[in-house]
C-alpha cells in the first residue's frame, strides 16, 4: 500500500491512516532515576486482543 490510505478488493476495503503524533510520558526513564515510584503509584494493565490476518 505504501503511501495508499485505502486499498479496495472485490469484497470489500481496508485503510491505513496515520494517527496524530503525540506527546506521552518516558516511564522507564522516569522509574529508573526513581524507583520508588513504581511501589507508590502501581497500575495494573489488562492485555489486548490483536487481529491478524494470515494467507493460506
């Protein structure tokens, strides 16, 4: 697709769009100059389900 935003197939499309560039905090660099501030503000994550497409 390259810089394509949307390739159509007969039964149907698929896009790829850049998202806005962002700004997010380095946490790992953070929690290694402090690392007590792992035990004082923990937060569990659930993990996420990833959709892949395979060829046969």
């Amino acid at each position: 697709m390259q810089q394509a935003e949307r390739a159509t197939f007969t039964s149907g499309s698929v896009t790829w769009k850049k998202s806005k560039d962002s700004i997010s905090l380095d946490s790992k660099a953070l929690l290694k100059q402090h690392p007590e501030y792992l035990s004082q503000f923990p937060q569990s994550k659930q993990g996420s389900r990833r959709f892949n497409i395979y060829t046969d």
